[in-house]
C-alpha cells in the first residue's frame, strides 16, 4: 500500500471511528519486507523516546533499515542540549539507524510551552519532506495521558481535547502520526530501560515549574495522589480518558449517520437539526467549517449555535475575510471585504433576576445587603463570572456584546484603558472574547467576566447595598 492509500485509509477509518484498529493494521503494513514507507521517530533522548525506538526495533523487526530518528535541540538549556543531540545520534548509531536533528539558532525571546511545540512541530514537517515521509512515530505515554487531559479540563477543552492524544491522528491531510506506547506508564519504560542496561537521558527543566504541564506533573497530580489514597490516578484517569474518547466517537458517528453524505460546501440547512442534542449540532457544525476549510475554533461553533437558537437575519466573521451569512434556515459560507461583522448586539434596560443574552448565557442580578459578613465573604465569590458593584450609581443596566475599543477603568486605576489591551490571552483567548457580553451602567462599562469591576462602580465601606452580577 503506498502512502497515499495509508493516508486515506486511515481517514477513512478515523471517520469511521475505527482509530486504534487503523493504528494496528497500519504497523503491520509498514512492516512488511516490501514496503518502501519510510518511518520518522521522535527522539529527545529521555526515557520515553529511547524506549519508543527499542520498541520499534523489537516489535517491527523489517522496519529497521527504513526508520530515521529525528531529535529537535531546543539550544535552551546550553551544553545539556547539545548533550542530548549527541547523546540521540550515538544511539542511533549503535543500533544502526538513520539520524537527523536540527538546532534552534533564533530562540525566541518569550518562550512557551506553546511556541516550543510549535517549533518541534515545524521541524518534524521539514524532516518529514526531506525524507519522503508521511509517517511521524511519538512516544506519548500514559503519564502523558493525564497531564495533557488536566490540562485540558482547566482550559475547558471540549471533547476532543479531552479525549487527546489518540493512537493515530493525521495532520495537513497529508501525514500520519503514530502513538503506540499510550498504554505504558514512564514507570514500566524506565523500569525496562534498565533491566535492558538502556541509558536515557533526563531533561532537568522537566523537574522545575516554569510550565503549566510540570506544573501538573510535578505538583498537581502527586497531590492527587496523595488524596486518592489507594486509587491508581494514573490508571483510572486514563480510563476516563477512554471513556471519554468512545463518547466523542459516538457523537461522531451519529453525526455523519445524521448527515448522510450531506453535501455540506458552502451552505447547511438547519431546518432539520434544530431539535438535535447539542453534542451532535457541535460535531456537525465542526463538519460544516472542515468541510469549506475554514478554522474550526470553538468559539466559531458556538457562534454557529447561538445565532441558529437566536434564529435572526445576521452576518458574521470566521476569520480571513470569510463570512457566514445566516438567514434564519440555513448558514451561507461568503467571502470579501462588502461582508462586515454585524454590529454586535445589546440588550436594554436589564431587570433584577435572570437576564438571557443573545448569546445563550444568563445574566443574573440581585440585591445584597452590605454588613460584616459580606466583607468576610467577598473573597469567596467567583470573580470569573461574578461581580459587585455599587447600587448608588445605577439607573440603568444594558450589555453589549464585546468589542476591544469599549473603554474601562480597571480596579485601582484612575484612567480608562481599552478592553482588548485588558482582557489579555492569559485572562481568556481571542476567540473567546468575541462571546463575552459587556456590563454598561449609565453608558459606561461597568463590568466584563474575567475582569474586576470598573474602579468607577467599587464598592466602598461606607455602602450599605450593592448588586451582584452573576454571568452563567
């Protein structure tokens, strides 16, 4: 089977949910004798990669004279780089398989856990093409498993985050990447490793917090550990990373089975899918966005589904001067500058209790005596989703929907400043923004979810009331 065909049956079983059976089948392919694929391992040098290339030479023996190991030297932490480079290259020499590795030159001067994986990504697709190959084999373990699923859990991932990494992925629609250690725990490899008289190599910044994921390593989820008594976390969060993924396969299925071949190229007519679950309408609208090539941000799908239970005539952007227009049946994908974002929308005259927003969420508003308690339980309140702010000042309430130009004065600040050189991407990615309403009392903003309460409306001690703004 050539690369091409691997590439697609793999789509195809993907589609069919059938990922881990893909993943099988397609090892025994590569390692027939007269397959000509070349195969391209991910090595750093750390316990997980040298284990993934002795598991490689085992266990598919006809692949060894087509494997290439590629290591990325990040050339942050000095001579233990180059150390690993030279550590990864002496391995693949002594097992006789081919080497290529490239050193960052222009490190970047913020450097993240993002920006990092992004550059190790770049490297891996120039190796790729300089070897003629569609095949990227990564050591991804079952530690890996939990960390990246905590992760995710915080940043709200949906479910095919949560259900990451999988056996088998494919990427730029032209290659494939492998995981076939994600049953093995780092213990099991390293206790191998040293049975076999294996050295590895260990990366010291892995043992420091600097980054969210050590963070989760090396803090989080010993503590959980710890709390768990006599649980395995590891084990049992990796089951509900299972659990996870056959439900994401589930919804994927119904939804194609829903869809039916649908042709879904430049238009969706939702006169059909209004009294769907919302799983299956997300999954659907993600199948609507892949399939016209544009940018499936969560933020995009949930704009997809506020507008259709909003059910009005409106136009809005999905980045690149691409549009969809929605005319209450059916969304119309549209491109060029005469399509501008609609206006937003804005909701007068809010009253006290719960306020639904044109985009699906609720705005409570209550009254709250201001006494002693109050103060001892101000620092308990959400601050993500709630605020309070003086009742003295207020004669009217309205929400906008979010535009960085509106003006606020931050907490203990005496002047305004824009909200989108406020609401930073640590605060709330980019495309999260564009769903956020906006608090305006008296016309000025008053208040965004992520944010303080404006300096303007802070409660004092000499107030007796305030209100309390609840965003759910």
């Amino acid at each position: 089977m050539q690369t091409h065909d691997l590439i697609a049956y793999a789509k195809a079983k993907i589609a069919d949910c059938k990922g881990f059976e893909a993943a099988n089948e397609i090892w025994e392919l590569l390692n027939k004798k007269n397959s000509g694929e070349i195969v391209c391992i991910a090595c750093s040098g750390g316990s997980d990669s040298v284990f993934l290339v002795k598991y490689i030479l085992e266990k598919f023996p006809n692949l060894e004279n087509r494997l290439v190991i590629l290591h990325f030297n990040h050339n942050l932490r000095g001579q233990d780089s180059d150390g690993d480079e030279q550590f990864v290259e002496t391995l693949a020499k002594n097992w006789g398989v081919s080497f290529y590795s490239e050193k960052l030159v222009d490190k970047p001067i913020n450097i993240s856990e993002d920006r990092l994986r992004r550059l190790r990504n770049e490297f891996f697709e120039r190796a790729l093409e300089k070897f003629n190959s569609k095949v990227l084999v990564l050591g991804h373990q079952k530690n890996d498993i939990i960390e990246t699923l905590l992760m995710r859990m915080i940043r709200a991932s949906d479910m095919v985050g949560l259900s990451s990494p999988r056996t088998i992925t494919i990427f730029r629609e032209k290659y494939l990447k492998l995981r076939p250690l994600l049953s093995f725990t780092k213990q099991e490899m390293e206790i191998c490793l040293k049975s076999s008289k294996i050295d590895w190599r260990d990366d010291k910044t892995n043992f420091e917090n600097d980054f969210f994921r050590n963070k989760i390593r090396n803090i989080v989820l010993p503590k959980i550990q710890e709390i768990a008594g006599h649980f395995n976390v590891v084990k049992s969060l990796a089951t509900v990373k299972q659990n996870l993924e056959e439900a994401d396969n589930a919804i994927d299925f119904f939804a194609k089975k829903y869809l039916n071949g649908r042709n879904l190229k430049g238009k969706l007519i939702i006169s059909d899918l209004k009294k769907l679950p919302t799983a299956l309408l997300k999954k659907i609208f993600i199948e609507f966005l892949a399939a016209n090539d544009l940018d499936v941000r969560r933020s995009y799908v949930q704009a997809l589904l506020n507008k259709m239970y909003l059910g009005k005539t409106t136009i809005f952007s999905v980045g690149k001067q691409n549009f969809i227009k929605f005319d209450g049946d059916s969304f119309c994908v549209t491109t060029g500058e005469e399509n501008k974002d609609d206006d937003g929308w804005i909701v007068e005259d809010l009253k006290m209790g719960q306020n639904r927003l044109p985009n699906g969420k609720i705005l409570d508003i209550q009254c709250v005596e201001i006494s002693k308690k109050f103060w001892e339980n101000l620092k308990n309140i959400d601050r993500g989703k709630q605020c309070y702010v003086v009742i003295e000042k207020i004669s009217k309430i309205s929400v906008k929907k979010y535009k960085p130009l509106f003006k606020y004065i931050p907490l203990g600040h005496n002047s305004e400043r824009k909200l989108g050189d406020v609401l930073t991407a640590k605060i709330t990615p980019k495309e999260d923004r564009q769903l956020l309403p906006v608090v305006f009392v008296n016309g000025k903003v008053c208040w965004v979810p992520y944010l303080p309460v404006s300096d303007y409306f802070k409660i004092k001690t000499k107030d007796t009331e305030a209100l309390l703004l609840t965003y759910a």
